[in-house]
C-alpha cells in the first residue's frame, strides 16, 4: 500500500487469480494481460487508474477463476487481499486495475466491490474506484467485545449438552487451524479460523446466530490503519490456533471455567 502503480496487469499485482478465460456473459475476458472486455469505455467513464498502489504477486497454486460464479470467487479473493494486507487501508483501488489482474473485466470487479461495501470493507469513490476503510484499535476492540457477548454464551451452554463425541468430530477442523497458523499466511488462517468457529457454533442449530456471528468474525480479521503484512506473525498465530484444540479438550471435559477463561482470552487476544 505504500507507492503508486500505473494502471496495467504487470503493475497492479494482488494475491489473486491470474487466469486466461473466455469471454462470457459473466464478464470474464480472454487473458489476463490483453484489453478487459469493456474494458476502454470502463476507464473512461472515470475510474483512474494511474496513481494506484503497486500490489504484491500473485503466489503460485492458487485456484483460477472459472466461468461459474465469476463474482463469487472475486469476492473471496478480494477478502483474502484483504486479510493479507495486499489491499492496504486509506488506498483507492479500481475495478478495471484488479480486472486486469484477475483475468477479468471490470464488471465483475466492481459487482464483488459493491459487496464489500455492503459489509463495509471498502467505500466508494466516485470517478476513481473504491478506498479500502481506515479502522483503527477501538473498533477492532469493540467487535471483539460483541463477538464474545455472542458467543461465550452460546460455548457454555453447548459445553452442558454437546455429547464429548461430537466435540470430538471437530478435532479435525482444530488441527487444520494450527497447520494453517503455521504457514504463516494470515489470509490462509483467517479462513481456517472461521471454519472452526462456524462449526461450534453451528451446534447451536441457530442459523441467524451462525451468520452474525461469522460476518462480525470476518470483519474483525481486515487489517488496522497503517498495519503491515507482517503485523501479526506466525507465533501469533500459532498461539491462535492452539487456544482452539484448548477450547476443544475443556468442551470435551465439560469443564465450563476453562471454557470461559480460554474463549475470554481468545477474544481479547483478537480484540
């Protein structure tokens, strides 16, 4: 997020999908480096793309954008960006730039921008393109705050009736956090850690509860103002993931002071 790119696939780099995929009607273009689809009429109507950020590469092995769902997985992969730093607060990004970058035009782009601005990762900037949000501490402290009046509530009282075996069945979804901490890729973690808190509170059998809770978990992982990519290492991580298979052996022993005293510290830590 720190100097200026200009507005072509080679300068504008995000961790993403880089693919060549013909054109259809959910607006994928032929090759990540040739002209998106629209793509000229799309920069003249305003959105800038001179004065942008450079973005850092795309790492290898990451799956390519399909015809299906062209939306979706943009969305998917701007909240990774997100999560890993590439996309950096206060900075303006455009939906042809990130188009290019994705293999795509810029429509699809732009529909998976407005979805962020829904959940309130990023806000428009008329002409130019949408400006990441700025968050400082507090707020990082007060969703912390929310999600542990949502959810300590609901671990105790599953940790009276959940049977140990079905704790148990979660075990996997705990280790798969503690590997993935130990990558030491936040976005890779991020969604690890999500899935293992979706799972426990997915016993409650309240879908609404279930979805607060995760859009609030989602939002509590974008990165502070002026944060870097390195702001929370590997060790953070690791020491993380293991407050989960903690968690796991007290639900299992139905031991309720260590439930709240470990997803007390769980979420201060977060928050």
């Amino acid at each position: 997020m720190e100097q200026g790119a200009q507005g072509s696939a080679g300068s504008g780099q995000v961790r993403v999908p880089q693919q060549a995929v013909a054109a259809d009607a959910t607006g994928v273009r032929p090759g990540a480096g040739g002209a998106a689809a629209g793509g000229a009429s799309e920069v003249v109507r305003g959105e800038h793309t001179h004065s942008e950020p450079a973005l850092p590469p795309a790492p290898r092995g990451r799956s390519v954008v399909q015809r299906s769902s062209v939306r979706g997985q943009i969305v998917d992969a701007l909240r990774a960006a997100l999560v890993a730093g590439d996309l950096r607060p206060g900075e303006v990004y455009s939906a042809p730039v990130l188009g290019e970058r994705f293999g795509v035009s810029a429509t699809p782009v732009r529909e998976a921008m407005q979805q962020l601005a829904l959940e309130g990762a990023v806000e428009v900037v008329p002409n130019r393109g949408f400006r990441v949000v700025e968050r400082g501490a507090r707020e990082l402290a007060e969703l912390a705050e929310v999600r542990a009046l949502i959810e300590v509530p609901v671990m105790l009282r599953l940790a009276r009736t959940v049977p140990a075996e079905r704790w148990a069945e979660l075990r996997p979804l705990a280790e798969a956090t503690v590997r993935a901490a130990s990558s030491g890729c936040r976005a890779t973690y991020a969604e690890s850690d999500r899935g293992f808190h979706r799972a426990v509170l997915s016993l409650s059998g309240n879908a609404q509860l279930v979805q607060v809770a995760e859009d609030l978990h989602r939002r509590a992982q974008w990165p502070l103002v002026g944060s870097g990519p390195g702001m929370r290492g590997r060790a953070d991580l690791v020491a993380d993931a293991h407050e989960h298979t903690a968690l796991l052996d007290a639900l299992i022993a139905r031991d309720l002071d260590v439930v709240r005293a470990l997803v007390g510290e769980h979420f201060a830590g977060a928050g």
